[in-house]
C-alpha cells in the first residue's frame, strides 16, 4: 500500500465502498480523463510520450491500481477496473484518507503539455496507465441528498475543501487541454445525478456552505413530469428514491432553480432526458429526445451552455453510434462515464 493511502486490504476498501452505495451516501471514484478518438479510428491511442515528469504519488497510485486489480478480479474486465477504483478511490478519498501533498511536480514548466489517451477502451493496462500518467479525476457520486443528511454532508464537503481544490468548468477544459493539473492541491468534483429536489435543496446550500461548487447532472423530463406523477415516473426509470422523498410531493428541481443554480456558479447540465442508457437511444427521435431536447431546455432555462452529459450505466464516448455523434453535434464537450471523463471532439 502507499504511504499517501491508508492501510486498507482491496477487500475491506470495496466492502467500506459498497456499503456507501447501500447507503445512498456520496460514494468516492477515480476515473481516467481522456480525449474522445477523433482521426476517424475509434480504438487509437495516442502515442506521445510525457514531456513532464509524473508526480511520485501518481506512479504510487498507479502501482496500489495494479496491485487491487490483481485481488478484485471479476467477471469481466471492466468490472474488474470498476472495483479496484472504487476500492482505491474509498482509500484515497474516504474518511481515512491521508491528506494528499501538492499536485505539481517540482520543475514543471508552466506550459507543460502531456497529450490525454484517446482510447475509448476500459482496461486495467490503459486505467494504469492514465492513473501513472496524472490523467485522472477525484470524484464523489451523490443521488438522494435528504434534509436529514444536510449536517454530514456539509462536514464530508468541508473535509474536501480542506485537503482538495474545488473543479470548475474552466479547470476540466484546461486539464483535458494540457494534460496537466494547474492547481497546487488536486482536484475533486462534488457529482449529483438525477435531478432531485433535495439537490437542490440540501445539497446546493451544503456545498455552498463548505465552500465548494457542485456538479448537478439532471435528467430533464424527470423535471417536466407533473408533481403528481413524479413519484411513479421514478420508480419506472431507474431513479431511486429514499423514505424521505414521500409520494405526492415534488420530487425533482424545476426550471427555476435550475436557472438559479447556474447563477449561483454550480454546473447544472444534461443526464438525458429520461434516465436513458445509451444502448437504447438508436432511432432519430430517441436522439432528439434524449441528447438534443435535454440541452436546448437547459440552455434554455440556465442562458448558458451546458457542456457535460452523462449516459445511465455509464457508457464511453466511442463515436461509433448515432447517438455518439449526436452529442457532437449538439455541443456538449465532456462525457462522464463509469471509469473516465473524454472531451469531445471539436
């Protein structure tokens, strides 16, 4: 184990990890920062060797990645690479964890410039590899964010204020740009999924409170869906709901708070329309509902540009569907999957 990480066993870290998804509560991953392969050939690598030298935690990283892949193999590769993340990521961001140091290595030039992979592939060779690479996100995944849970969550998000910088949109674009993290702590993004009212409620407030900006992922027609409906329009598209969110009651964000919470500096964007996974978004008007109408309504309601999405089931950027080249099309810039974040081409 590195000296940076505490002294958890794979096992215990993904159990630790597990039990955060049980609970709801915001459950901590690394993720690879990639481009989106561009030249025409999905599977290509970029091959440009580093022209920076690798921060010594980011090689130790990598080598307790290996060293978790080896003991958390699964039945497929990917989820393989999933749970050695995940269980690395509760060591390295959990409530245990040893405050990083500074992210830059000694030396660097201020414009260093490390080309990002563009392999849309998941395996635990190319995941290493980002992680030796310093190409990778800090990231916390919350759902449900129930007023009962405001307190904890406020203290968890000062905790990472404390020990990381806080992620804007301006950050992501010049890291993917470079290759390089700019700022003298490592990042970390705050990650609400689905749109809930409580997001807006408790966990914009909360992170504001720590000091912190969140990233709200919304799926839209979860926000157009009458109050009266909402409950059972979850239940039927795979958003989960908590005790707290009482049938009858609104359950999602409304336009105007999405406005608002772009004015407030968060990142509010697109996460579908309807809690869709990509592999069922195929015929045009599935594209136009689920990838083009979803950011048209929040430009709409925010007066800016929403730039991420995310699939449900996390899919990759490959630029081999229509949906895919959807996406490029409409301007969105940042795909958040399962194991990486690509920037898109263009």
């Amino acid at each position: 184990m590195s000296h940076h990480l505490p002294a958890f066993t794979p096992h215990e870290a993904l159990e630790a990890s597990q039990d955060l998804v049980t609970r709801r509560r915001g459950v901590p991953m690394f993720v690879s920062l990639r481009s989106a392969p561009s030249s025409g050939d999905p599977h290509r690598e970029a091959g440009h060797p580093p022209r920076t030298p690798a921060r010594p935690a980011d090689l130790e990283l990598a080598d307790t990645f290996s060293a978790f892949r080896d003991r958390l193999r699964a039945g497929s590769e990917e989820e393989t690479v999933i749970r050695a993340l995940q269980s690395l990521a509760y060591a390295g961001l959990g409530p245990d964890r040893v405050p990083p140091g500074t992210s830059a290595p000694d030396g660097q030039a201020p414009d260093a410039h490390r080309q990002l992979s563009s392999d849309p592939g998941i395996s635990a060779d190319s995941t290493e590899a980002d992680l030796r690479a310093g190409h990778f996100l800090r990231v916390v995944n919350y759902h449900n964010t129930p007023a009962g849970w405001k307190d904890e969550l406020v203290a968890e998000l000062r905790g990472y204020k404390e020990d990381f910088e806080t992620v804007d949109l301006a950050d992501l674009e010049r890291f993917a740009r470079t290759g390089v993290w700019h700022k003298p702590r490592p990042g970390l993004l705050p990650v609400f999924y689905e749109g809930y009212r409580d997001n807006f409620d408790v966990a914009a407030a909360a992170c504001e409170e720590a000091g912190v900006i969140g990233w709200f992922f919304v799926c839209t027609a979860f926000v157009d869906t009458p109050v009266e409906a909402q409950y059972d329009y979850a239940l039927a598209h795979r958003i989960k709901l908590v005790p707290e969110n009482p049938r009858g009651e609104r359950l999602a964000m409304n336009w105007a708070e999405i406005g608002d919470l772009h004015r407030r500096g968060h990142v509010v964007t697109p996460h579908t329309a309807s809690h869709a996974p990509a592999r069922q978004v195929l015929a045009p008007e599935d594209i136009e509902r689920e990838v083009i109408e979803p950011k048209r309504l929040m430009d709409r309601a925010t007066g800016g540009s929403a730039l991420c999405t995310a699939w449900l089931e996390g899919s990759a950027w490959t630029g081999e569907s229509a949906a895919d080249q959807a996406l490029v099309e409409a301007g969105y810039r940042f795909v958040f999957s399962n194991t990486m974040v690509q920037r898109l081409p263009g």
